[in-house]
C-alpha cells in the first residue's frame, strides 16, 4: 500500500475531519480502488461526525470516481457521519451537476 501521508494531509478541527488530497491524478481510473481502502481506513481513524473531502488539486472525475464517492458516503452514513466535498474546480463541479450528485453532497 503507498504511504497514505505523502497521498493526503488530514486536519481535525472541532467535530470536522478533513482530507485534503495532495496529488492530481489520485482519482483516475486504475487509483480509485486503492483509494477507497486508503480513505476507508482514514475515515475509520476518526470520531469526528463530519468528514470533508478538499478536492482543490483534483480537476478531472469520471464516473469511477463518483462511484468512490458513493462507497464513501454510504461509509460515512453507516457510521453516522456526513461527507462533505470542499475546493471543487469548476470543472469537478459542472459534473456533480450534471449528475445531480451536487444534491447528495
């Protein structure tokens, strides 16, 4: 497994937890099921109820990484707590849109 702390920044303040995301192409295709288990155990370290996702290095999503997106908040919910996306680019943005996911985060 790579080195979870050179691939995220973490940072708790409050009752928040956020992960900040440190490398572009963390969400392309063939990264999306190593980062669902990197970002599981992550969320699996915090009592926090909320946890946000900082996505402001990442400009490009298909739609295998918005099925990570969904593992993970079903992962957040069966453990009582809400995600959270912060830092979207516009582009990131445009297809949380279009998708409707916008409406879920």
């Amino acid at each position: 497994m790579n080195d979870s702390s050179r691939l995220y920044e973490t940072q708790t303040a409050d009752d928040v937890f956020v992960i900040r995301f440190k490398l572009e192409g963390m969400l392309e295709t063939d990264q999306v099921k190593v980062r669902e288990d990197e970002l599981g155990e992550l969320f699996d370290t915090t009592d926090c109820s909320r946890i946000v996702l900082d996505f402001s290095v990442i400009s490009f999503l298909n739609s295998t990484g918005l099925s990570l997106l969904i593992t993970l908040m079903r992962r957040a919910k069966a453990n009582k707590r809400t995600l959270e996306l912060c830092g979207l680019q516009p582009q990131i943005e445009e297809v949380l849109k279009i998708t409707q996911f916008h409406k879920l985060f």
